[in-house]
C-alpha cells in the first residue's frame, strides 16, 4: 500500500503555526469547553468499541437505520479511511492478502485529496470531475467512468473546495446508478447541516448508500476527533474489524462531549453557526466583488476563488500573502492551480483582519 504525500496538510504543517490568521480553515470556529460538561469519568476505551449503543441508536435515527449500521470514529478521515478499505479491499483484517488491485472507485474532483488518495492506494481510481465556473455534476460521466469491478461511487455534499451543493436530484440519481452496479455511493457530509435545508443522508436513501460524518466542520468541535459511518451491517462489521487496527475505541472524552453536543445543545450550536457562516459569506463575497475576484456562490464555509491578475497561479498568490501572516489554500492541492481556498468559518474579527492583509498584498 503506497499513498501520495497529503499536500495541503504538510502546507498547513508548515505555515499554520507561524501564522497569525488561519483563511485556509475549512470548518467554523471553534466552540469553548466552557459549554459543556468536561468531566466523562475514567478515561478508558469506550465499550463496545464500535461506540456507545445509545449514542449508536441516537445517530442511526438520523438516517432511518439501526444501531449495528453506525460506527464511531476518530473525526470522518478515519470513517472514510475504514470505508475504502473496507468496500475496495479484502474481506475483512485477517484476510488482507486476498485484497485485488481490480477493486475500482469512481471518485468526483476536486476534492480533499483523502477521498481520492486513499482508494487509489488501495484499488483503482477513476476521476470525474466538476467543470468552473459552475462546478456541475455530470451524472453521465459518473455512469461512463463505472466498470464491472466498480465498488465505489466517492464524493462529498456540500463539495470541499468549490462549495457546491448539489441537488437531491443528481445525488438519487447517483444512488440509483450505484444500486444498478451493485456498489456503494460513499457519501462525506462533514458540511450538510450547514446548508440553509440540508438534503436528506445518503445513508437514508437505501442499502447502498454510505455517509461519513463529524463533529468537525459544522459544529465547530473538531478538537473532539469524533465522527462516524452509517451504511450497510456486513461492510460495517468490517470497517469495525478494520477500527481495531487504528483507534480501536473512539475518545472516551470525545464522546462524552458527543452525547452533549448532539443532544439539548444541538439547536442552539447549529443555529449560531449557521448565522455565523451567512454572514461571513456575505462580507467575503463582497470582498472579491470589490477586488474583481470570481466564485460560484458556495454552500458551507469554503469559496473557490480566482487568483488575481499579476501571480502566476495559486502558490505564488498565497506566498506572497503568507508574508502577510495569513494562510491560504493553493488551488494546486486540488488540481486547480488557477484558484485558491478561502475559508470564512473563523471568528470574525480574524476574519477582517486577514481580508485586510489581503487587500494589502493586492494593493
């Protein structure tokens, strides 16, 4: 198994600590511990540790499934990561020899390069991607990109980085052509219930659909590391064979703070972020307005912006705006070197202050 350098989080490894505004961040603020209850007990494994059966219970509610068809994981990388291996590799842990290179995912770009690097080291990879400036979803390039071998249909909704939201439309008929093939739609949501009327789950739409999920992006509460995937029992019960050699148990303090988070509290978080983000969209799309800067409208907490006229492309922009100490991300990292990443979920006040250094640089 061999796997590509993940080129936008060594980018961030290297300029995000010495940074004084973070405008490359892809989730909103983050919340304080101070609205939660903090103390979970002994910090243990969570048991069973496939997740606490309530909170399991709890979860599959929200998809219209059943307790032993949600697993907890360590934030949506690792329920992706469990899913790929999962869907495209061998049957289950103990049997990995048996895995074939023949196991084929079709994969919509751009988008964060793990829900393409990690099925392309697993099994086969074929891309389809979305065309600026409108970033369409082309059912019928998905459906000419499947193959006999086809286990997986790979995107996510709201899309990371364009912001694009795409219809329930074009996602059921997505699920219908990865029923017709006998695959899965895999499905990462990190940022659905930031949309103004979320579109149902792909896990609620049948058995061949697969959501990933967290606490991360939406919620603000990315520090938990808590996440999850709901699909299928069989490739589940795998995925949970797969969990006992990477976390093996969610955090015990993650999903305490969970429980918290996605109970009484949920109403009131997701309605402070969700008015945090309408306004922060609203005075970045002025900002590129006003700079001459184009983005298709996006859903979630990131745009998709043209580079400026006068830099040879995303990498040279967002250096020279690193010498301002504000970090960007070059639109390199997902196969768009014309464009860069903004991210507006932050506080606002850091907000302004990085669009002001910006301005800066572009005066």
């Amino acid at each position: 198994m061999q796997i590509d350098t993940f080129g936008l989080e060594r980018w961030f490894a290297e300029y995000e600590h010495e940074a004084d505004v973070m405008l490359a961040e892809s989730g909103v603020r983050s919340l304080s511990t101070d609205r939660f209850d903090t103390d979970p007990g002994e910090l243990g494994y969570v048991i069973p540790t496939n997740g606490d059966p309530d909170l399991r219970s709890r979860l599959a509610d929200r998809y219209d499934r059943e307790a032993d068809e949600v697993l907890c994981t360590c934030g949506t990388q690792e329920a992706n990561f469990l899913a790929f291996l999962s869907a495209l590799g061998a049957d289950d842990a103990s049997s990995s020899r048996s895995a074939t290179r023949n196991a084929h995912a079709v994969v919509v770009t751009p988008t964060y390069q793990a829900l393409h690097a990690v099925p392309d080291s697993v099994g086969e990879v074929t891309t389809v991607s979305l065309e600026p400036p409108n970033w369409e979803l082309d059912v019928d390039a998905v459906a000419d990109a499947t193959r006999p071998e086809t286990k997986l249909i790979v995107l996510n909704n709201p899309n990371n980085p364009t912001g694009r939201y795409h219809s329930l439309e074009k996602i059921e008929a997505l699920y219908d052509l990865a029923a017709d093939e006998d695959a899965y739609l895999l499905c990462d949501e990190v940022y659905r219930l930031l949309a103004e009327n979320p579109l149902p789950p792909v896990a609620s739409l049948g058995p061949h659909g697969l959501s990933t999920a967290s606490l991360s992006k939406a919620y603000g509460l990315a520090g938990l590391r808590f996440g999850w995937l709901v699909g299928d029992s069989d490739l589940l019960e795998t995925a949970w064979n797969w969990k006992d050699y990477t976390t093996i148990s969610p955090s015990i303090f993650g999903q305490h703070v969970a429980k918290q988070a996605l109970g009484e509290q949920e109403g009131r978080i997701l309605a402070e972020n969700r008015d945090l983000v309408a306004d922060h969209h609203d005075r970045v799309a002025e900002f590129l307005e006003r700079r001459g800067l184009e983005w298709y409208d996006p859903v979630g907490v990131n745009g998709f912006a043209t580079v400026p006229d006068g830099f040879e492309n995303g990498k040279a922009f967002c250096r020279a705006v690193l010498e301002e100490g504000v970090v960007l991300a070059p639109g390199e990292f997902f196969g768009h070197p014309d464009r860069f990443r903004i991210g507006f979920g932050l506080p606002t006040d850091e907000l302004e202050e990085g669009l002001r250094r910006i301005e800066r640089v572009l005066e």
